[in-house]
C-alpha cells in the first residue's frame, strides 16, 4: 500500500516542465535543498539534494554525497511548491519543503520554510522554474 501511494503521489498534475533544478536556501547557506524536477504531462522529481551544516543527503550518489534521501509526496503549481522528503525505504519523512510563489507584473518571487527533522527550520527563498 504504501509503495501504491508512494508511486501515485510522484504522479503531480500540471502543465509542462522542462527537466530543471529548484534550489532553495537559507539567508547564509547552512540549510538547503535542491530538486530536479521534469515532466510532460505532470511534474516528477527525478533527483533531490539537501545539506543542513555539516551534514548532506542525496537521492543517487551520481547527485553527491550524503545519506540517502528520496522524494515522497510532491505537488507543485503556479503558486505553489509542496515536497516531502523521506529515508531511503520510505519510512520516515526526514524533510518538508513548502515554498509560495507569486507575481505581479515583472516581480517574481518563490520563498517558504525548509524543515528538517531532528535539525531544525529555516526560512528559505528559491531559485528554479
């Protein structure tokens, strides 16, 4: 069942999206999170990154070092960018990522809160589709 929902919740429903990294990071870097996300007819994160002080993670070694971390629940749209991180059996949510977007005219902004169990929550602003 939850290898069901797992693969379901990969499965985003939104327009188009060229294969793109989404970085996201604290005001002096000591907390952040990268996604590769792509998709024809939804969006996938293909490839997910993050590093709080000293210690990273990595969806593939091909990605970096780090314990392994893989993406869980996704949802993203125009105003906004949901993601749950979890270990590499699924068991446990290790991170949230929830980022706001918004635009007015020629101002773009994306910002919201990175989550990382046992090690703390920052705000963070955004850099991607």
């Amino acid at each position: 069942m939850r290898s069901l929902i797992f693969a379901a919740s990969l499965l985003v429903t939104t327009p188009s999206f060229a294969t793109e990294w989404i970085f996201c990071g604290n005001a002096d870097d000591t907390a952040s999170v990268g996604v590769l996300v792509g998709g024809i007819d939804f969006a996938e994160i293909s490839a997910t990154i993050m590093h709080v002080g000293d210690q990273d993670w990595a969806s593939s070694e091909t990605y970096g070092p780090g314990g392994p971390i893989r993406p869980a629940q996704a949802f993203i749209d125009d105003d906004q960018i949901l993601i749950d991180l979890t270990d590499d059996e699924s068991s446990e949510i290790v991170a949230q990522l929830r980022v706001y977007l918004a635009h007015e005219g020629d101002d773009y902004v994306q910002g919201g809160v990175l989550r990382v169990r046992g090690h703390g929550a920052w705000v963070v602003s955004c850099d991607g589709p």
